[in-house]
C-alpha cells in the first residue's frame, strides 16, 4: 500500500522524469511517507506498453503531420473522443489496482492517468485526492478533468489560461515543473565571467553535422561538452572522432554541475530541461520543433526572452559567435530567468496540500 500514488507513463522521458522529481522531493520533506511510482500501462495493460511507447516515438520523430492531427484534437477539444475511449478502456483495470494500493494521494504527470483516475471517482465515487502535474507549458484540454483537487503548472500564464477554461484558481498552484534537487540552486556557484562552457545535449537527437564540429572545435575560447544521453549509437560515432576543444559524454548523472560551468544549454524544447535550466539560471538554445506540446515550450521561452530558437544545427556556431561577443544579452537573459524562478512556489505544495491531505 503507498501514501502517495504517483501516475507517469513511457511517452517520452519527462514525464518520468518528473514523477521521480517529486518522488525525491516528497520523500526529502515527509520521511515517514511511502511514495510508489507506477506505470499507467503497466497496470492497465502491459502488453500495449512497448507498442504505444514506439508508436509515440515514430510518429513525434518520422509523422509530425500525423502526430500533431491528434494532438490538436485533445488540446482543443474539452472530453474528446481519443481519451474517452482510452477511459472507458481501463477504467475498470485501474479501479482494482486502486483498491489494492489504497492511496491517500494520486499524483498525475501524464494526462491519460488524469482522465482515468477521474473516471474511477466518477463510477465508483471513490473518495481519493487527485494532484495533476502538467509538464509542459501548455494548457491543452486533455490535462484537465473534473476529478482533479489541485493542479500544478509550469507558469502564472498558464494559471490565468486554465482560469479562463473554469478551473477554480483557489486549486491551481505555480511550482514550475518539477525538477530533481540538484538542479535546486539558491546559490549559483560560478558566475557568468566564470563560465566558459557551452552544454550541447543531444539526447532525442539521431546526428549532428561534421561541419559544424568541426566549426564548434575551433572556438579556442570555449569549451564545448556534448552529452548524448542514451544514444550509444552517437556516442560511439562521436566518441570515434578526434577533437582538442570538444569532449564527448554518453548518459551523465551530474548534468546539474556541467550546467553550472555553463554559458548556455543547447537542447531540445522538452518541458523539464527548460526548467532545470531556469533552476541553474541558465540561458538556453533552443532547436525549433514543430511536435505540439514543445511548441508551447518554445512560445514560452521566446515570450519570456529565456534564450535563442535556432532551426537547425547547423546555426549553432553563428549564435555562440554573436551572443558570445555581447555579454550584455546573455545578462539580460539571465535576469528574465531569474524573474521566472522568483515565481515558482513549489514549497507551498507541501504547506498546503500533503501534509494536510496525509495527516488527515
């Protein structure tokens, strides 16, 4: 039996990446709590797992078009038809693993297990508190569900967006997306004339072009990591290359430091990458994607002025150049960032809500 329930699924990494954030986080504050993270397809139907996890890989990195056609189905439309069929489906399933595991608390980080939680309170008036975590800077119609007690967003833009859609704003809270503690920085080690890197991490990411390593090794007064994440088949290409200003890295676990020698993270628009940077006070560059919910990201960071989009790659060597020469810009977009971290208030989350909910 857990305390806390946390809900996450294997499309993509950021959703796990956040319920083991908040695993981590809850655990640091309330020691006596057991927290289980589980897989909503996992419980519901394993055998689907792997298939819905490729299918969702294949269709966000070869079928944009495709992908994109049903994501602006569930972000435009309240109750429709793709997750109600996924509801209905599994409802059933997931009512008994509940009834098993008994929670006080269930923590959503993927908006399927939103909807299916809400439709076990609906059928069975189960009396269980049902925390959604959205983790990306989006309001999309398919987070919000009427069995939902409190909500978690990124920004209070998004706040303000889900009060205009009838949410009550007494249960929306501004956390950011949560993040592991050692992206939790009160004091930035290094200041930004002691930073001399530039952090490229390619996870997600299948190539980078010859050309521009070859362009990136020859900036003599920088120094320039790339991490690739799980990607072994770019790890080895890269590592089998040889560079005198560029080192290689496959999967890391002290991202957090390399991230406070830096000048700039170049990633992908994913969700929590974008706010591990905001925690470490680092600007980003950013490569454009055209894949629904990272294009929320995107807005959110040119709206903001966070950092540069760049379309490709192949542009990277022409930002460094202009934005390294004119350090005033890369103050201003630390001090933007800044003002976005003064407005997260991820501690009022256990004020108000564990400890009332658990000690009850």
């Amino acid at each position: 039996m857990a305390d806390i329930l946390i809900l996450t699924a294997s499309f993509g990494m950021g959703h796990n990446s956040v319920a083991h954030a908040l695993k981590e986080q809850i655990e640091t504050e309330e020691t006596h709590v057991k927290v289980v993270i589980a897989d909503i397809m996992e419980i519901v139907d394993p055998k689907v797992k792997t298939f819905s996890s490729k299918m969702y890989c294949e269709l966000t990195e070869n079928y944009p078009l495709v992908y994109n056609t049903f994501y602006d189905i569930k972000v435009n439309y309240k109750n429709n038809i793709i997750d109600n069929v996924f509801c209905n489906l599994y409802y059933k399933k997931f009512y008994e693993y509940m009834e098993a595991e008994r929670p006080k608390i269930i923590i959503s980080t993927f908006p399927l297990c939103s909807g299916i939680v809400s439709k076990v309170k609906e059928e069975y008036s189960v009396n269980v508190n049902l925390i959604t975590v959205i983790t990306d800077v989006v309001d999309s119609w398919e987070w919000i569900y009427k069995g939902t007690n409190i909500y978690l967003v990124p920004t209070n833009e998004i706040k303000n967006r889900l009060v205009t859609k009838g949410i009550t704003k007494d249960i929306i809270i501004v956390t950011g997306i949560p993040v592991k503690k050692g992206f939790i920085s009160k004091n930035i080690s290094a200041s930004v004339k002691d930073r001399n890197s530039i952090l490229i991490v390619l996870s997600g990411i299948d190539n980078i072009p010859e050309d521009v390593l070859s362009k990136l090794n020859n900036k003599n007064n920088l120094k320039i990591r790339i991490v690739t994440g799980r990607n072994e088949k770019l790890f080895k290409k890269l590592s089998g290359c040889r560079y005198s200003n560029i080192e290689i890295y496959g999967y890391v676990d002290n991202l957090n430091q390399m991230m406070d020698e830096s000048l700039f993270i170049v990633t992908k628009p994913g969700g929590v990458t974008i706010f591990e940077a905001i925690n470490k006070e680092l600007p980003l560059i950013v490569l454009n994607s055209n894949i629904g919910q990272e294009k929320g990201n995107i807005e959110f960071i040119k709206q903001n002025k966070l950092g540069i989009i760049i379309d490709d790659l192949g542009n990277l060597p022409f930002a460094l150049d202009y934005y390294i020469n004119n350090p005033d810009l890369i103050k201003y977009y630390c001090k933007n960032i800044r003002r976005i971290k003064e407005t997260l208030n991820f501690k009022s989350f256990f004020g108000s809500v564990l400890n009332e909910v658990i000690q009850a």
